[in-house]
C-alpha cells in the first residue's frame, strides 16, 4: 500500500525539526556581563580550542589547562566558541559595558589609600574621567599604575610644577657632581630643557645620560 505524499513531507519536516532541536541541546549558551577593563579567569574541564567572533569588545586567551581568561576591552558584544573534548561545544556571549564614575572613584580610593584629594573624578561625553593635579612624586606613580589598570578612562592628570622644579635641583647638582658645569636643566612648563655649553659630543652624551636617567627614575616612560 503507498503512503500519501503528504504524510511523508509532514514526517521529513517533523524529522528536520527534530534535529535542530537536538542541534539546540547541544550547544549551552553561557552568559558573561563584564566591565571595560576588567580581566576574569573561567575553568572548563576538557576545553581543546576557543573560537571568537563578532566585535572586538573582548579577547580570550588559554592561561592552563581547562583554564582561560577573558579580557574586555571595550563596550559591546563578543562570542566565543568553546569546544571540549566528549562533549558538546559550549557557546559564551559577553556583553562589555562601560564604568561607572561610582565604581572608579572606589577603585581609585583602594589604590591611593585614600579619597582622590586633589583629583576629580567625573564623566564627560561618555566616558570616566580623572582630572587633577599631582602634588608628589607618590601620587603620580599612582595615577601611572591607576592608568595602566583602566584603560578605559580618560586621565587629565598634570605634575605639580613644584615637583619638577625639585627634580630640576637634582639634575643640576648631578651635571655639576660629573663635571659638567657649565651645562644645566631648566623647567619650561612641563618640559625639562638642557641648556649651557659642553666641551664636546661625549660630555653631550653624558650630560643626556644623566638627565635621562633621573627623569625616568623619578616620572618613568609612559
């Protein structure tokens, strides 16, 4: 007896169904709200390979076995495949958001000591900003370290003029120390200025070593 033709395409689309359904099951769909900045490390039993696609709000990267870390580096969306061994790959979606003037003036306070005293912190056109004035050499290794640990915020941070003013003392008495007399530093604004005469192109030289190497032990290179 032959079965109606419509019955048998009823049953290939239930058949179809049926394996998206299963194709379904097999991939988990994990969940991840994270913040610019921030780096989080996740384990994964038997995981052989990550995969990332979308945006570049965030990047992945292995750091053990079963063991990965997750870097957002900036607002938006990113997906990453995680594939495991026996088991059904795993599909990871993260979402980035921005950080709060609230959260950074608490990250801000914890790595200070204290309250930003002579720092704002404040938004402007989106984006968390630290403003101010660093009144000691102390405050601004902070602020270096505050910006190399949030990228995401906009840092508008001077130097105390009174603080160059005192490495440009240290400089002098070095030049001097070494013999180089007639050469010294002066502060113009922010920037130091070797003025004065040398005998020649190796006192130049080693008048520039010494500078170099007291201003970067004392504001080091950005």
């Amino acid at each position: 007896m032959k079965k109606p033709l419509c019955a048998i395409i009823v049953c290939g689309l239930l058949g179809a169904l049926c394996g998206l359904a299963a194709a379904a099951k097999s991939e988990k769909i994990i969940k991840i709200n994270m913040t610019v900045g921030e780096q989080r490390i996740f384990t994964v039993k038997g995981v052989t390979k990550l995969t990332a696609s979308g945006t570049k709000a965030a990047d992945v990267k292995v750091v053990g076995k079963d063991q990965f870390v997750i870097y957002a580096l900036k607002e938006g969306r990113a997906t990453f495949g995680v594939l495991r061994k026996g088991k059904p790959p795993q599909n990871w979606q993260v979402t980035v958001r921005g950080r709060s003037v609230a959260e950074f003036k608490v990250s801000c306070a914890e790595l200070m000591g204290s309250p930003c005293t002579d720092l704002k912190v404040h938004s402007a056109s989106g984006k968390v900003v630290l403003s101010g004035q660093a009144n000691d050499l102390e405050t601004y290794h902070k602020v270096r370290k505050l910006k190399k640990a949030f990228p995401d915020v906009v840092f508008l941070v001077d130097v105390n003029p009174r603080v160059l003013d005192a490495l440009v003392e240290v400089i002098n008495e070095e030049l001097k120390r070494n013999g180089l007399k007639n050469a010294q530093v002066n502060r113009v604004a922010e920037k130091l200025i070797i003025e004065g005469t040398v005998a020649d192109e190796s006192e130049k030289r080693k008048a520039q070593i010494i500078v170099d190497a007291i201003y970067d032990a004392a504001l080091g290179k950005e």
